[in-house]
C-alpha cells in the first residue's frame, strides 16, 4: 500500500482494519486504501445512522425488513 499510495500503515494495523470494523477511520487512510486499491470509499464504506446499527443489533435481518432512514429518524429525540 504504501509504494501505491505513499501511505505507511503497518502490517497489524492492516490486518485489524480486516478483521474487525473499525469505530473510526481517518480520511487519510480511506484515501490511502482507495488510491492502493483503485476503488472509491462506497465500495467498502457505507454510513448508516446510529438508530440503524441499533435496529441491525437488536433484529434478526431476517425477522423483518428493517425501516427506512426516514422511519427511524420519526423515533430521534427532538428535545
């Protein structure tokens, strides 16, 4: 990666980024993965709300068809 991109990350680094989802990402590494890779964030990244990764937590995917953005933001406190 980093003869591709300039970008050092180390080998376990790397390996974590694999094995784990990362609960933050730094824009340079996103970039760096991208040019390495020649792909684009949306290819390996998508941003849900915190209320979807609740419903993703608390419902089986296959117990019902999750809500729309839409839906479960009718459900964010508006206080």
């Amino acid at each position: 990666m980093r003869y591709k991109s300039g970008y050092k990350i180390s080998l376990q680094a790397l390996t974590k980024l694999l094995d784990e989802t990362p609960k933050q990402l730094k824009i340079e590494t996103m970039q760096a993965i991208c040019t390495a890779f020649n792909c684009k964030l949306s290819d390996f990244c998508e941003v849900v709300s915190d209320l979807e990764l609740i419903w993703d937590q608390v419902i089986p995917s296959s117990a019902v068809k999750r809500p729309s953005t839409d839906d479960l933001n009718q459900f964010k406190n508006t206080d």
